[in-house]
C-alpha cells in the first residue's frame, strides 16, 4: 500500500518554496490540494540605508530562514556592495545553510536546536564575546530569539530585507474543508493566513490534525487553537511527512 494513499493534504506553502513539499507528498501517495497562502517580496523600506554606513561594523550575520538568505543577497546587489571577508555567518537550519552555499558563503555557526533560548545558550558557549550581529529577517518575523539575544546582552541591529504577504482569499479551501485529512504549515505566517480563509469555519478547520516543520509554528498553532499539533524532532519537509505518515499508520486511518 502507498503510505498515504487516499489522504488528502493541504500544502499552504508560497509558490517558489513547494516544490519539495508537493513532490514529497505525492511520492507518498497523498492527494495534495496546494493553495499558497503567502508571498514574499522585497523590502524597500528607506530605514534600511542606514546600515550601509555601518556594514564593516559587525562581526556576524545571523540569518534565519532561505528567503532571509536570498533577499539579503538582493539588497546587496542593489546597493553595490559586498560582504565584508571578516563577516562570520551563522544560519538556522540545513536549508538555509544550504542556500547560504549557494551564494558562496560557509555558515560558521549552525544550532544543534531551533528553540531560541537553546541557540542563544549554543551560540554564546561557542562564541563568548561574539561582537556586533546583524539580525536578517522578514517583517512577520518572531522577536523570540531577539528576546534571548538582548537578555544576555548580544549587541545587534536589524534588517529587513523582504515582506511576507497573507492572501486572504481561497474558494478551494473552504470547498475542500470537509474532505480534508491534514494540514501543513511551514511558518507562523501560513497559520495567520489560513485562519483568515477559514474564520467562520474555524471550529471545523481546528479539528483537523495539523503538521508544523518546527517547534516555532507548532506553538503558533496550539495558541491559535488547534487541537492535533504534530511537529518533528528535525525541521525539514522529509521529517514532517514521515510524521504524518507514521500518525496515519498508527491511527490505522
């Protein structure tokens, strides 16, 4: 039997990310109904020129995600600029490290754990005095790890590089709503966005088990109110549907 034969998934990724997602459900057998909830689009916001000036400041840049990654290589190129060689670059995550290569770049730290106050712990063990971090992120971004940073007196500065758009529009969801055997979220910003889809039907959605890539959209989910919130113990796709394969098999659904 194809492991997740007959199951209908919805992948509420954005467009340019899904496609590991979609091909890795369908391999399993699962009848994928893909509805991107979000976009992404740089960020062009003026308040970011003030960094130019300060670039050979600082000594890490922390980058958390691939679109972090991309629009931050972006927003150099459209400045004329080029990393400093002193730079030190530290990613959460396999994928992101991955896209760091991509931009000849080696990720000098990357956390054994995705929780904030764990890798604020793991970074300061390492790096006792790490000097001036710039912090690369998207405007929906969590200020968890920020929180731990400036407990524990990391000096940092932000920048925003790209804007996650929710599109609060999908016939197709609430048409599937009924028929749905489990949703995925990748991000914080897909569970906002589906629960703008769903909001009169949130009480039928909320039943549905839920597949979270890390810890960060899985607590999103269960204060949304969720109530099967499934995440694996590594971030990535191949560990989130394993999960769910291993919950239907178990579930004998």
């Amino acid at each position: 039997m194809i492991l997740l034969e007959g199951k209908k998934v919805l992948v509420t990724r954005a467009i340019e990310q899904s496609e590991g997602l979609l091909l890795n459900l369908q391999e399993s057998g699962a009848e994928v109904i893909h509805e991107p909830l979000i976009q992404f689009q740089f960020n062009e916001n003026i308040n970011n020129k003030s960094i130019l000036t300060k670039l050979h400041d600082f000594s890490w840049v922390f980058l958390t995600s691939s679109n972090g990654v991309k629009f931050f290589f972006e927003w150099m190129k459209r400045n004329d600029l080029s990393p400093p060689s002193h730079w030190r670059w530290a990613v959460i995550g396999d994928k992101t490290r991955q896209t760091l290569r991509e931009f000849g770049k080696h990720a000098d730290f990357v956390p054994g754990q995705f929780e904030a106050e764990a890798m604020a712990e793991e970074y300061l063990s390492l790096y006792k005095h790490p000097g001036p971090t710039l912090f690369v992120r998207g405007n929906l971004s969590k200020d968890t790890l920020l929180k731990s940073f400036r407990a524990k007196g990391v000096l940092f500065e932000t920048l925003t590089v790209y804007d996650t758009l929710l599109l609060k529009e999908s016939n197709d969801i609430l048409n599937h709503l009924n028929t749905l055997d489990a949703l995925t979220f990748t991000s914080p910003s897909t569970i906002q966005a589906f629960i703008k889809v769903v909001e009169n039907r949130k009480a039928e959605a909320f039943r549905i088990p839920c597949f979270c890539i890390g810890s960060t959209t899985a607590n999103e989910a269960c204060s949304e109110g969720f109530q099967q919130v499934y995440f694996p113990d590594r971030f990535t796709v191949e560990d989130m549907i394993q999960q769910m394969i291993d919950y239907f098999t178990k579930e004998g659904k």
